[in-house]
C-alpha cells in the first residue's frame, strides 16, 4: 500500500514538473519566440517570463533579432571580357519582422547567399576586369540595393554588403604583376631621370656661380695688382728721382775734376774687362792721353762746370721734419729770420764775383787745365 502511494506521489510531482515546463517559458534578451497551437501560428513572445496553454500552446521557433554577419565562400564570376574571377563576399543583415522569417522562406541564410551569388553575377557581368577590380563601392551599393529590396517581404533587413576578396586567374595575376612592374619601373626610371636633371641644374647653376664669383675675384685681384703696380711704379719713380737729384747735388757739391774723373775710369777697366767672351784685352801705350782727354771731355759733356762753386744748387728739401714751433718761442723766431735775412743778402752779394772772376781763370782750347 505504501509503495503505491510512493509511486503515485511521484508521478504527481513529475506531472507538476512537465505541466510548468510546457507552461513557464523564459525567452533571452534580443530573443523572438514563435508560438504555435495545433499548428498554426498563435503569437510572438518577446523576452523574459511567458505563460502558456500547456499542450495546447507550443513554442515553435526562437528567432535572433540581433544583426547577424554571415560569410559566402568564395564563387566563379566572368566578367565583361571573359575572365573569371573568384569573389566572396560578407553580409550584415538583421531579422526585422520574426514571422515572415518564419513562414515567408524555409531557411533565409540560403536564400539570401543563392541571391547574392545570383547578383554579384549579374553586377559584375556587365564590368571588365580593371572596373571589378576599382569599383568595389559601386558593386556593394548595388548588391545591397537589390538584396534589401528581395529581402524585404521575408522580414529581413540588409544593412551592408562587402567584397571580402576579388581573385583573378593566376595567369591575369602574372600579367598584372608585370604591368604593375613595367610601371614602377617606368615611375623609377622617370624618377632618376628628374632627379639626374635636377642635379645637373644645379651643378650648372654652382659651376657658374663659382665660375661668376672667380672672375669677380680675379677682376678685383687685377685692379689691386694694378693698383699696386701703379703705387709701386710712382713711389719707384719719385725714389729714382730723389736719388738722381742726390746724386746730382753731391756731384755739384764735391766740385769734381778731371783727376776724379780718371781715377773712376781706371777703377772700371777691371769691370770692362770681366766677361767670358773677352780673352784679350789690348791698353793704349798713349793711356794717360787718352784718360786726361776722356777726362776732359766727359767733364764737358756731363755739364760739369770747371768754377769751384756750382751755378745752380737744387733744393732738396729739409732733411729732416719740421717741428711747429711753440707760441712762445715768438723772439728766438724773429731774431733767427734776421740771421737768414743776412746769410741771404752775403751770399747774393758774394756770387756775382765769383761768376765774373771764373771766365779770366779759364785756360785756353787746346791747353790743359790749371790746377
């Protein structure tokens, strides 16, 4: 009797238990339920506690309504000029409306990848090969275009589409990358080229500036060196002159005769006779003669007067500078200006007489001169 009453207790509770599990239904966050009664749809129960008709109520599908991102694999697509491409692509899509989900298509996943691949075909048809590859913006704007607009009355959303890969044949990729090498080598060569060129101008421009700057520097060096020369020249001709005029005065100071003049002569037959071309070198018996009359005619010729005292006496200048004298040195001027005046008056007085004394004392032509 007991163990009867233990097992029907235990089928009540077991009973309890399936009635409020057909009863009690929990439905997660982002979550659709489809609930069915003998068949046919009944309601949609949206998320977290919901109650049911035990064994009358069914809860048939659970729909995510969270946007969900599904990858093709990868499908043959000819282009406009006959190659074919392998293209995958990936879907964004959302599941707005959970009974036409349910009841419009039998597995919406399929069917929207049988009309992307259907599309994509369609699109990429009528493009070549360099379109496909550089319009990718344009091919999903379309394909999402029409697979929203097919979509639609299934209750589902297309939010995006993308072209995850684009692959041509192999032999297109070998072709394309020995276009993409021609060119980059074009862009090198048109690279080193400018680059050659631009050098080249530059160095031409360096090479005439150097060149500018060298003649500038040339030009001035020259005018300097003329300068100098010039400078050099004068101060060369004014040395010269004060020299000669030197020489000149101490000649006429002196007072040389013909005696000096003999003995300069015989000091330079030595010199005269230096030299390797001169190997014999005949002296005049009449030597004497001949020095006392080149004596005498070099002392004509020269100028040289035969009074004691020279006719004209060059001024030289002072030898040394001239100090300005101090203010009060005012007497000692005045008394050294009389001493000159009087110099000056004896020595004009003085010169006349010797200048008409002198013509008495010269010794006839032919005769030698008196000592």
């Amino acid at each position: 009797m007991s163990t009867a009453l233990l097992v029907l207790f235990l089928l009540i509770v077991l009973f309890v238990v399936v009635l409020l599990s057909k009863t009690v239904k929990i439905v997660p966050q982002a979550r659709a339920a489809i609930v069915e009664r003998f068949g046919k749809y009944k309601t949609t129960l949206p998320a977290g506690l919901n109650i049911l008709v035990p064994f009358i109520d069914k809860m048939r599908y659970l729909i995510d309504l969270r946007e969900q991102v599904v990858s093709f694999p990868p499908q043959p697509v000819i282009t406009e000029d006959n190659l074919v491409v392998s293209i995958d692509t990936v879907i964004y899509f959302q599941v707005t409306d959970p009974v036409a989900a349910t009841y419009e298509i039998a597995n919406y996943i399929q069917a929207i990848e049988q009309l992307t691949m259907t599309t994509l075909r369609n699109i990429v048809g009528g493009m070549d090969l360099e379109e496909t590859l550089t319009s990718r913006d344009s091919i999903n704007s379309g394909l999402r275009g029409v697979l929203d607009e097919a979509t639609g009355k299934w209750g589902i959303r297309v939010n995006r589409v993308e072209l995850k890969g684009i692959d041509p044949p192999p032999s297109i990729k070998d072709s394309m990358e020995k276009q993409m090498r021609a060119d980059r080598e074009k862009r090198a060569v048109i690279l080193t080229a400018e680059g050659q060129r631009q050098a080249a101008i530059l160095t031409a421009e360096g090479s005439k500036q150097s060149q500018i700057l060298n003649a500038e520097g040339d030009r001035e060096s020259q005018i300097l060196r003329a300068q100098a020369d010039r400078e050099a020249s004068i101060l060369r001709a004014q040395g010269e002159g004060q020299a000669i005029q030197t020489v000149f005065q101490a000649i006429h100071d002196g007072q040389p005769d013909q005696s000096l003049l003999a003995y300069q002569y015989l000091q330079m037959m030595p010199k005269i006779a230096e030299g390797s071309a001169n190997k014999v070198w005949v002296i005049p018996s009449e030597i004497t003669k001949a020095m006392e009359g080149l004596g005498s005619s070099i002392h004509e010729i020269a100028g040289i007067p035969r009074e004691a005292t020279p006719r004209t006496r060059v001024d030289m200048g002072p030898s040394e500078p001239q100090l300005p004298r101090k203010s009060g040195d005012a007497e000692l001027s005045a008394t050294s200006k009389a001493v000159e005046d009087a110099i000056a008056a004896a020595e004009s007085a003085a010169r006349p007489t010797s200048q008409t004394a002198a013509p008495h004392d010269a010794p006839a032509e032919g005769e030698p001169p008196q000592e």
